[in-house]
C-alpha cells in the first residue's frame, strides 16, 4: 500500500495524460508520471482519477 493518494490526471489537448498528481498525509502534493503512478500501486486506479486539462508543458508545483 502507497503512502499516496491521487488527486487528479492532467490531460493535454490531444488526450495524453501528462502526468498525475499525488497528495500525502501531510498534504504535500507532487506530480507524477502516469506510469509510476501504476507501477507503485497508488489508489484509487488511474482510472478514476478526475481528468484535469492543461496547456502547459511543466507541471505546477503542489502547494505543501
């Protein structure tokens, strides 16, 4: 089990998701590719993760 959560998957225009956002405890948010979010097991499934857009090509940083 993660220490993680996900919070949302950031999409770009063409669909792709760009990378997805994670929370811990604390609060403390990072981005993540959506790739390690599967491979770390991180719930809920990528899937039902809200889709945010973004047409930026860097991710925000997570306000901690």
């Amino acid at each position: 089990m993660s220490e993680y959560t996900g919070v949302h998957r950031e999409v770009m225009k063409d669909g792709a998701i760009k990378h997805v956002l994670i929370r811990d405890a604390a609060g403390n948010e990072q981005s993540i590719a959506a790739k390690d979010y599967i491979s770390q097991g991180i719930e809920p499934d990528l899937n039902e993760l809200p889709e945010v857009g973004t047409d930026s090509d860097f991710p925000v940083a997570g306000k901690g």
